[in-house]
C-alpha cells in the first residue's frame, strides 16, 4: 500500500525537509541522526491513525516525574496528535520513573487524548513533544550539554572567542515558545 501524500509529507517533514515542505522558515524541532535512528519513523511501523477517531477504554495515568517511559511516539495522520508506538518494557528499581508508563500498563497504539486536562488529539506532534519534555538523552548528547553548562568552550572562532548563539544557529523555533508541562502530570490515554 503506497503512502498518501499527506503521511508522506509528514515523515519528510519530520527528517528534515526543505523549509517549503515544512510551510516556512521556522523548523519544527533541530534533531540528529542519532535522534531519527532511535525515535523516528520506522519502516515497520503502521500506517498513522486518526487521533481524533480513537473510540476506545481511556485509562488516566498521572506520572510523578520524567522520563516517563514511553520509549517513542509517533505522530498522527497529517502530523496531528500522538500515538505510542514502544514502551520501556521494565521497571529496573521501585520508583524507577522510566518505569512509569509499564507500571501503570500503557501499551503501543494507545491515543494521547489529554495532557492535564487539555486535549492534544488534533494538536501538532511536535507541540505535543515539547509540552512533554519527556526525552531520555544518549549519553553522548547528556555530555555535550553538560560540558556546555559547565561553561567548557565548545566552538571557538578564530580569534579564540566563543561563537554566540545566533552565530551558531540561525534557525529559529515557535516550539521555544510552548509551555513545558508540571510535573505531577495527568495523561489520559484512550485505547484505538
């Protein structure tokens, strides 16, 4: 079965396409390769659902802190709501926040429906993302940030001087602008 145009658009949107597929300048979120080969799309994957048609049992999960345990989600039809798609399937420790979302029994293919009260089903999966804050960084990435939090220079002109942000990036992001979800946090969920 071919993809429509829409589902097509999304992915490539998604990994990185050029501005006019993403319908303007501002990129939805900078991610790598390393970010894509873990979290992206995969060829084994579904087809994407209609959030919004998800007519299942809801279950309300309230999860105490990040991560929450959802290994990955995937977006929805024309890039619109979340779908889990793989669940950290192990508590290592009691408390383990990574074992959160296997404690309290979410499985892949349950539907984003609300996150504390507010519903995300038709919503933009990168806003979505972002009000989560819920990614669980490699340790190569957790490094970089912290050697960069700790004030290590990382990228240096040729004077010696430290590049400023907008000398690095000039891309700019409305997900900056989104809200980032307090924890305790109520999810519910609603089975497709």
């Amino acid at each position: 079965m071919a993809p429509s145009r829409t589902s097509a658009l999304s992915v490539a949107a998604f990994v990185g396409s050029s501005p006019q597929l993403r319908g303007g300048p501002a990129v939805a979120r900078g991610v790598g390769t390393d970010y894509l080969l873990r979290n992206g799309p995969k060829d084994a994957d579904p087809p994407a659902v209609d959030t919004s048609k998800a007519a299942g049992a809801t279950v309300d999960i309230e999860f105490k802190k990040r991560p929450f345990g959802i290994a990955r989600y995937v977006p929805g039809v024309g890039g619109k709501g979340a779908v889990v798609r793989d669940v950290t399937q192990k508590t290592r420790y009691l408390g383990d926040p990574q074992g959160q979302a296997f404690v309290a029994g979410v499985q892949p293919d349950w539907v984003l429906k609300s996150v504390n009260g507010q519903d995300v089903s038709g919503m933009d999966f990168f806003v979505i993302m972002q009000m989560l804050d819920d990614e669980v960084m490699d340790p190569v990435a957790a490094m970089s940030l912290n050697l960069k939090a700790s004030g290590v220079k990382t990228d240096l002109r040729n004077d010696g001087a430290e590049r400023t942000q907008g000398e690095k990036f000039a891309i700019t992001s409305d997900l900056d602008k989104v809200a980032v979800v307090d924890m305790p946090a109520k999810l519910v969920y609603q089975q497709m």
